[in-house]
C-alpha cells in the first residue's frame, strides 16, 4: 500500500500496549509519517509492517519527530520512559492517565526541559480510536498554541475536546465524567439486585433502565443553571422535601427485597443533612455543597 505522507506532520508514539497500538494504527492509516518505541520491543513488529519506523530507544523516537505523543501505563512510566530524552523543542503530547496534580507537575517538568505539554485524557476504548462514529474522544488542556498546531493530527485517532490552559484540567474532566458514570453503574447494580430473586428477566429490565437514565441525565443541564446562579430552587421539578420524604419507601423496599442499601445510603444520608439545613424547597443541588470540603 501507498500513502501520500507529503503534507502529514510525522508523529513519535511512546508506548505500544492496546491504546497506544490503536493510536498508532489511526495515524498510520492516514498517512502520518509515524515512528514508535516500546519497552518491550516485539511489540512494535507488526507496526513496522505496516510502515511505522520503529526506535531503538524512547530517546532517538523522541528526536525524530517534533511532535511527540506519549501513551504509557502511568505518570512513573513516563518518569522512566522520558528520563535520557533530550525534550527540547519538542510539542509533547501525553495521552497517559493521570491525576491533574501529577499532569500539572509533568507540564511544569516539560516546560523546564524546553517542551511545549499538552495533557490528554482518552474517553474510548481501543475499539473506538480511529472510528468517528464511534464518538470517541480525548480530552486536552495545556498549551493552546501546541493544541492549536496540532488539532489536525490530534483529531485523527478521535475527536477533540479542548478544555483549557491549565495542564491539570484534562484529567479533572476525565475523572468527573468516569465518576458520574460509577455513580449511575452504583444505581443500576442496586436496580438489578432489587429483582434479582424474582421471576423477572434481567434483560427485560435493562432497556427500561438504559432508557430511564437517558431521561434522567437532561438533568445535569439544571443543576449547572443552578450552581451558575445560586438559587438552588431555579425551575425545580421535584423538591428536596418530597425527594426525602419517598426515601423510607426506596429503603423498606430493599429490605423487602434482602437488598444491601449501602449504595443508596450514603446519598439519602447527604439529602436528609441537606434537608435539615433548610434546603426543603431546593433540588438535590445543595447535595453538591456539602460533598465540597
Ligand atoms: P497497556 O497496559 O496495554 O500498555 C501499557 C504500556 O505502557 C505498554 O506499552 C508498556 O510497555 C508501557 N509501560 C508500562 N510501564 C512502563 C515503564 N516503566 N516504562 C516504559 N513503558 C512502560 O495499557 P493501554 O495501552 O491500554 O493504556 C495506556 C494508557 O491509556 C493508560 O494510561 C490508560 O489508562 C489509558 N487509557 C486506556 C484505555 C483502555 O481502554 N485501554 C482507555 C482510556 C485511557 P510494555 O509493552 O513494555 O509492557
């Protein structure tokens, strides 16, 4: 196979485990000059026989692109990967998970040997890189004038969200969205133990769930309007008080059923301090006040 690599920025990957391969793949098909380096060097055959050039060491694929993208297992293994690498000049992308602390800390240690940092946090799975459909896509925060130059080449594997100037905010808006998504897995795993011993088929209820969480979610819209303004009781539906007031009836029914309620109850718990505080008339808004020490 042929590629028109003429006007495609080359690309450095660090780091060929089963994202770093997908990304790899992406830029490859569409024609970037690519060169990889893995620890483990087997690893990076096949690419090789799909036309990437593959380094030695992370040190010489670290000088043979001024882009450099990073998708390691963690912040320590970019520590290591990168430590003989000479950064200077270079457009550092770094696509490894990580908290906003330590990508803060890597972006002021990449600004101090000369590079320019980007951070990422990849919201797909391998199977989703270098398929638009699949809506697939990496959070960035840090420099905009890297982001800027390479939104092109960074769109390639998946799309792109832009997220601000501070390193750290890519992984903060990583890790608020995987946590939302523990807290709706919590309540359907407490919805499937409520008919788990009854003549109810799992899969019968599953479409209503999934379609009853999609209702649900318009929800954060309100509560973001809500936060913004102030006034925790702007356009509430369903008051705290009567919320709180149908909890008891959620707990017996668990109790009925030989349902642990200890996923719920840490919330009903915060909604009832919430309650006692005067925030009867509020949404559950006021929820998010009391979690913020
Ligand atoms: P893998 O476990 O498949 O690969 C890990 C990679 O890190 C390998 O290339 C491995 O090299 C390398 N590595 C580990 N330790 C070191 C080290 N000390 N020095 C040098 N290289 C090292 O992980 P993934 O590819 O799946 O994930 C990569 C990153 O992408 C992670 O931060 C992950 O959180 C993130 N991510 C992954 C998703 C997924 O679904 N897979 C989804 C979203 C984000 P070697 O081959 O030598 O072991």
């Amino acid at each position: 196979m042929t590629y028109n690599t003429v006007e495609k920025t080359p690309v450095t990957l660090l780091g060929l485990g089963a994202m770093g391969t997908a990304l790899a793949r992406a830029w490859l098909a569409a024609g970037h000059p690519l060169t990889v380096w893995n620890r483990t060097a087997p690893r990076a055959r096949p690419l090789a026989a799909e036309g990437a050039k593959v380094a030695d060491s992370a040190a010489d694929a670290v000088a043979a692109s001024a882009l450099v993208v990073v998708c390691l297992l963690d912040d320590a293994s970019v520590q290591e990967a990168l430590a003989g690498a000479d950064l200077a000049g270079r457009d550092l992308v770094n696509l490894t998970t990580s908290t906003p602390a330590q990508a803060r800390e890597r972006a002021d240690w990449a600004r101090e040997r000369g590079a320019r940092y980007l951070d990422g946090g990849i919201m797909a799975v391998p199977p989703m890189i270098g398929v638009p459909e699949s809506g697939g896509y990496v959070f960035y925060s840090g420099s905009p004038e890297l982001f800027d130059r390479h939104r092109d080449t960074l769109a390639v594997p998946a799309g792109t969200v832009y997220v601000g100037r501070d390193a750290g905010f890519a992984a903060l808006h990583d890790v608020a969205l995987l946590s939302a998504m523990y807290g709706m897995f919590a309540g359907a795993a407490h919805a499937f133990a409520l008919i788990r011993k009854e003549d109810i088929d799992p899969a019968s209820l599953a479409p209503l769930l999934a379609d009853w969480l999609v209702a649900m979610a318009p929800a954060v819209h309100r509560t973001a309007d809500q936060l913004r303004s102030g006034d925790y009781t702007r356009g509430v539906v369903s008051t705290l008080a009567m919320q709180a007031a149908g909890t008891p009836a959620f707990l017996s029914t668990a109790e009925q059923q030989g349902v642990s309620p200890e996923l719920l109850s840490p919330y009903f718990a915060l909604m009832r301090r919430r309650l006692a505080e005067g925030g009867g008339e509020e949404d559950l808004t006021g929820v998010i006040d009391l979690l913020v020490r």
